[in-house]
C-alpha cells in the first residue's frame, strides 16, 4: 500500500505533462532583403554581415536556423503570417506591428540620407524639395518617408522614379535622370565600394534602429525573442 508521500508524487509525475508549455519552435526561419553589403540576396543565396549576425544569434541561443531571401514587401508579410520567424529590421510598420514582437532596444542602428551629385543640389530643408526629381528603390518605405513624397508628387511639386536595386538608382543619379537620391548610407557606400562611381554628397536625413522581430505566430515567440537577445548580449 502507498504511503501519502509516495501516493502525492506519484500524482505529481503524472499532472507534470500536463504543466508544461508546448514545444518550442528549435528550428527558426530568418528572412532577410537585400540590402548590401548588410543583407545580400545574390542568385538566391543568403550572404552580408547582418546576415551572418542573425545566423550567429540564432545559433549562439540554441537554434538550428534556415535563411532565405525575401523582396521587401513581402518579407515584413511573411514575418506578420509566421511563414518566417525572425528578422533585424526597423520597428516601424504599422501594418504589422501588432503581429510582431520587438527587441525593446535596437541592436544595430542605419542612417538614412539623401545622395546628389554637387553640394549644391541638395536641399537644406525640405522646403526646397519642391521641383527635384527623386529617385527611391521598389518596395520601401524609408521609415514612412516614401508615403510624404507620394503626396508631394500628387500636388504635382516633385518626381519620384522608382528602381528595381540600389545600384540601377545610384546610375539613374549618374545619369542626371534624378538630382536626389533616397537611400542609406550602408547600401550607397557598399555600391560606391563595388564601383569606379566617384562620391556622392549626402545630407543625413535620420538614424533608424534596427531591431530583432519575431513574428507572433511562433510558437512562445516572447521566450524565442528573450533567447535571442540574451545570445546576442553574450556574442558581443
């Protein structure tokens, strides 16, 4: 016959299974845009020191990983619907915001800026935007930027030319097809570094964080991002 001790452990083992949270996803998928020399998609294949970094977390925080290459657009879809699970990006699309959980602090930082070919084109405020042909890259936002020069391009007071990759903008700009290009100063200085091109000058318009964001969908995504930052604070 079981004593009482033997009979409440025994009744513990068993409600135990029962306690614990269900499996945590080990096996995490990292999307990641092009954006060189940070993130490079390069016929398919996942590469850049951003890329790596995420790589390295992932592993340093216990899990196994797989990366893929995502247009923009659809990568922040993707990470909102759980078709991806993590992502170092800006915090700032209101879209999805509610579908994903962010690193309270950013864990990189990029600048955005506006690039001519002579000082004197670029503009000291926005005020003297109006009548400049600008050029910008399908597919992003520029921190909610890009939805400012639509509506002024609606009003009729300035162009926007849209290209498909950093570098078929910065030849629009060479080309005097644009007098200001919108882009940051990581991917205009990777192009410039790839290139013969002679410098650009830039006004710095913003420095934007970049933050880990998991999406919702998976599975113990708070615990995935506590992991994840815990891991990075230890690589550092």
């Amino acid at each position: 016959m079981l004593n009482k001790s033997a009979l409440s452990l025994m009744l513990s083992l068993m409600l135990l299974p029962l306690s614990l949270p269900a499996a945590q996803a080990e096996t995490l998928k990292i999307g990641i845009l092009n954006l060189p020399p940070a993130y490079i998609c390069k016929e398919g294949k996942p590469a850049g020191y951003y890329t790596k970094l995420l790589e390295q977390v992932a592993a340093r925080a216990g899990f196994k990983y797989s990366t893929q290459c995502l247009p923009t657009k659809r990568l922040y879809m993707s990470l909102a619907n759980g078709e991806i699970d993590l992502f170092m990006g800006l915090n700032e699309n209101q879209k999805y915001n509610d579908r994903i959980v962010a690193s309270e602090y950013p864990i990189r930082e990029i600048h955005l800026g506006l690039y001519a070919l002579s000082q004197s084109i670029l503009p000291s405020s926005q005020a003297e935007w109006s009548g400049k042909r600008f050029v910008v890259i399908n597919g992003y936002e520029y921190s909610g930027l890009i939805v400012e020069l639509e509506k002024l391009e609606l009003q009729g007071k300035i162009t926007i030319h849209r290209a498909n990759n950093h570098k078929n903008a910065m030849k629009m700009l060479y080309s005097n097809r644009a007098d200001l290009l919108l882009d940051y100063e990581l991917a205009v200085k990777g192009t410039l570094d790839a290139s013969d091109s002679p410098e650009l000058f830039r006004q710095k318009i913003s420095a934007l964080g970049l933050h880990f964001l998991v999406s919702k969908k998976t599975p113990h995504a708070e615990n995935v991002l506590e992991r994840l930052i815990r891991a990075q604070q230890e690589l550092q």
